[in-house]
C-alpha cells in the first residue's frame, strides 16, 4: 500500500503517502476535558481518541491550521517531539517556537514549503481560510487551509490532498480550485461551531456541501464533527446536504481509528 489516510478523531488524521508521514491537526484530549479556546471560553470534549499520541508513528511533520485547543492540546504541547517541524500560521509558529518546537514553520497564504526525501518531496502550499464573520475573525486565531502535493523524484505530482482547516464559506475561497482544479482527495472541517450559543466560526452541514461543490474533489472525508459540545450540526446535516447536491457519492465517512488506502483520484472503498 502507497499511501493510507486514518481518522483519529476530531480534525485529527494521520496521512501517509510515498514514505511521509503526515499528522493534521493534533488533538488527543480525552473524554470530559476541557479543550481552551481563549478569552475563558472552553469545550469539553465528548470522544476519545482513537489512538493515543504515544502510540503514533515517526512523524515527517505536523500539518496545524491554527492554535486552537481542539486541533493543538496541552497532551500535544507535553508529548510530542520538539524536533518535529511544524507547518501552521505565522503567527502559530511565533508561538510554537517560543515553547520549543523550534522547527516551526509560518506560512502566509499561497506560501509554501517543501518536504524532501529520496522518493520523492511533499509541497505544503497555505491557503486562504476564514474563521469567523465580519470583525470577529480579528478577535480568533488566523488560521490557513493547507494542500499538500506529493510529488515523485522527478517533481511530478502524484496526489493532492487538501484540508480545510476551520473556515466558513467565503468569497476568498473561491480562488482554491482556480489554482488547484485538480485535487484528489479534500479533508473537510465541519461541526457548525458556535461561540458563545450564536457565533458560527464553523462550517455547518449546508455550507460544507457547498464547499464540496467549489472545492470539487474526487473524493471527500469529512472530520470535525460531534467530538465536542460547542458543535452545533451533526454528521447527518452534512449527509443530508451533501446528497442534494449530488456529489454524495464522493464522500467517504471514515470511523475513529478507521484507515482508507490512498491513490490518486481516489480513496480507496471497501
């Protein structure tokens, strides 16, 4: 098997392809804690991880959309390798190497780095993201999109994948698939988030099928849902927007702790 995709939980996934490992987002909390979201606001989570961080493979890198204590956690902070790079926000990076994780990396939008072996090199390309309406983006995290373009030795492009990252659907989206209109696989963050009972920071089930119609992958795996209490739009709001649209028969639901074979225009269905 070439490449593989694991759903752990949360927006948290573990993408392996062409000998990179990559992990998304890395939260591993247990049920009942509180996930810190600033300014006193807390979630508490209602999952479990399906794997322990512990328990994880040798990691190439980590791929963070933004500093937010459901996608980067105390259990993360204590436990993960500080030699591990990580690819996140400017600012996100500022912060990270402070605390010692000195192989941060800040990528402004459309920015890119590049991850290199002897099979080949992955581009980690930043892309635009927006996690909150109107004035009230400035009071949360920035936060990016990522596409992640693994190439062979020769520079070709075999697979693209690209994640979310926590936004609602926006105009500055729209720039995505004119750049990229050829992605194999789009890791959406859903979850209809809301702030304070009324603030949606989130994409919902309807926006999130929208997005799959802008975005238009080959296939989609959706994450960021039901795993705590300040998620406002289950699962089956995605499911039932996503089928009026369509496209339901790109999505693939993965369980916790559930591993997909990855190809190029495809994840791999059993």
């Amino acid at each position: 098997m070439k490449g593989s995709l694991q759903f752990i939980g949360n927006a948290t996934t573990l993408i392996r392809y062409n000998g990179f490992t990559l992990l998304t987002d890395p939260n591993f909390l247990h049920r009942g804690q509180r996930a810190y979201l600033g300014y006193g606001l807390y979630a508490r989570r209602r999952t479990d991880p399906a794997v322990e961080i512990e328990d994880l493979p040798p990691l190439d890198a980590v791929v963070l959309s933004h500093l937010h204590g459901d996608h980067w956690d105390r259990v993360t902070r204590k436990a993960l390798n500080r030699s591990t790079p990580v690819i996140t926000t400017t600012m996100a990076a500022r912060r990270l190497r402070r605390r010692g994780f000195h192989r941060s990396v800040g990528l402004e939008t459309w920015h890119q780095h590049e991850l290199r072996h002897p099979e080949g090199t992955v581009k980690i390309t930043a892309l635009p993201a927006k996690h909150a309406p109107g004035p009230a983006e400035a009071l949360l995290p920035p936060v990016i999109g990522t596409m992640l373009e693994f190439c062979d030795r020769e520079g070709r492009v075999e697979l693209r994948v690209h994640v979310s990252g926590d936004t609602l659907l926006d105009r500055r989206l729209d720039a995505i698939p004119r750049r990229f209109p050829d992605i194999d696989l789009a890791i959406v963050h859903l979850g209809g988030t809301k702030l304070l009972g009324t603030l949606l920071v989130t994409m919902d089930g309807e926006q999130g099928a929208s997005w799959v119609d802008l975005i238009d992958p080959h296939a989609v795996v959706p994450v960021h849902f039901n795993d705590y209490t300040v998620f406002s739009s289950p699962l089956d709001d995605f499911r039932h927007h996503i089928e009026q649209t369509g496209r339901a028969d790109r999505v693939v639901y993965l369980e916790p702790g559930e591993t997909r074979e990855l190809a190029p225009h495809r994840l791999v269905r059993r």
